[in-house]
C-alpha cells in the first residue's frame, strides 16, 4: 500500500479507541480522547520500540526538546509505535525520558486508521508504523510530517527539530555541551551564566584527551554551542553579551 501524503491526513479526525498501557504491576485503558482531547499534542510514530534509530535520536530529541515545545503552544509529546504495552513499558524505562508519553497501539488500529501500517515482513517485523509526525489540536491533525514513501526507513521530516521549526520558526533552541569537573569554579561560574541566561546545556565530565581532542585546550570549562567552540568561562560571558545585544 502508499503511504498517505501529509495533505492526505492534515483535517482528519483521530478515531475513538482505546489504548492499554502497562504502569507497573497495572493495567490502565485511555482513550484517543484521553490522550488528545482539548489538547494540542505532538504525536511521533516510528517503526518500533528499541531499534536503533528510534531509540537513539528519535525519541530522546523529542525529550531534551520539551520545554521549547512546551513555549511553542505544545501540551503533550507522544511517541506512537505498534508494540505491545509491556514492550512500550521497558523502552520507556530503558531510554530514560521524562516528557513522553509512550503510546502501545498494539493492534495497530491507530496506525491503520491513519493509513500507516506498512509490511516490514521482509524484516521479519510482521505490520509496523511507517515513521510520521503530526500536531493534532484537539483530535484533529492540524500538520503532518510524513517520511517520503521510499526503500528502507528514511529519517528526515519527522524529527523533533523540524516539527518545533514548524511550531516555532524564529526561535530554534540552542544545543549548549559544557565540558567540565567537578571543583572547578569557573566551571560552576559558567554554569551559572547559562542558568542566568535561560539557556539549556549538556555537562560532560572532561579528561586531558577529551579537551586535547575537543578544543587544543587543557583547561575547564569548554563551552560548545551549536557546533561552535565558545571556549571558557571568560568567553562565554562575552558571547552572553554580544547575544544579549544583538
């Protein structure tokens, strides 16, 4: 079967189901108007739970970008995927997430009523979710992202940095990686200029060949922002200030 284009589902209303989900040692039922009703939801559907792609930059770029979707107008992430609840259960706890809710569309009655449910039975895989993201307001699809219909499990559309520039376009997030130790009181005096600045960062712990290998330095912290090596403490506060400026 193709895959719908996105003016296919954009104005479709989801349908009423019901979904299980396993929380614990429970059994909880929600329904599409649970999960989506008086709402405006980013919902994310991928091929399954634990492989690599998904697990690895789909899902957690959707999770470390919470806050700006939360400032975008976005109520709730969900990711969608045809697994089971107890499958659905430990990929939650493996990844870690705090700002997803992890939909089991088991019978892929979701998936199929969208038009998503593809054939990975030459993975061995049985019926699976095409990968897709959409912004559902109150039930009803306002925008899609559907991957192009082509070989393999193309990754290009759906991700978390091209739905919040949809949502958002004039105020992409920042990907801030400080590089630091502990006792290192430039290091905590960065760290408080981003804190100040309202600026989201990363924290890796440093060691001589990381910092050689980074940025030619030896000295705590180093400040990366975007892909581009800011440097120190000092520097930062001068990036802070050209930024706040401009």
């Amino acid at each position: 079967m193709s895959i719908p284009t996105a003016s296919d589902l954009e104005g479709t209303v989801l349908p009423a189901l019901t979904f299980r989900f396993r929380e614990g040692a429970a059994w909880v039922e929600r329904t599409t108007a649970d999960v989506f009703a008086g709402k405006r939801v980013v919902a994310f559907a991928l091929p399954g739970a634990f492989t690599p792609t998904c697990s690895s930059s789909h899902v957690p770029r959707y999770d470390e970008l919470a806050d700006a979707f939360g400032a975008a107008g976005i109520d709730e992430l969900v990711v969608i995927s045809v697994n089971d609840p107890f499958v659905m259960e430990a990929w939650e706890k493996d990844q870690g997430t705090t700002r997803v809710t992890y939909l089991p569309d088991g019978n892929g009655e979701l998936t199929g009523a969208l038009g998503m449910l593809v054939d990975k039975g030459d993975l061995r895989f049985g019926s699976r979710s095409w990968r897709y993201a959409m912004v559902v307001d109150d039930g009803v699809v306002e925008k899609a992202f559907i991957e192009d219909d082509v070989p393999g499990d193309p990754f290009d559309v759906s991700d978390a940095d091209t739905v919040l520039a949809w949502l958002s376009p004039t105020d992409a997030p920042l990907d801030v990686v400080l590089v630091g130790r502990d006792g290192c009181s430039h290091c905590v005096r960065a760290k408080g200029l981003l804190h100040d600045a309202g600026i989201a960062f990363e924290e890796i712990a440093s060691s001589p060949r990381r910092l050689k290998a980074l940025s030619g330095r030896t000295s705590t912290p180093q400040i990366w922002v975007g892909g581009d090596h800011i440097g120190g403490a000092d520097e930062l506060e001068v990036w802070l200030s050209a930024r706040a400026a401009a």
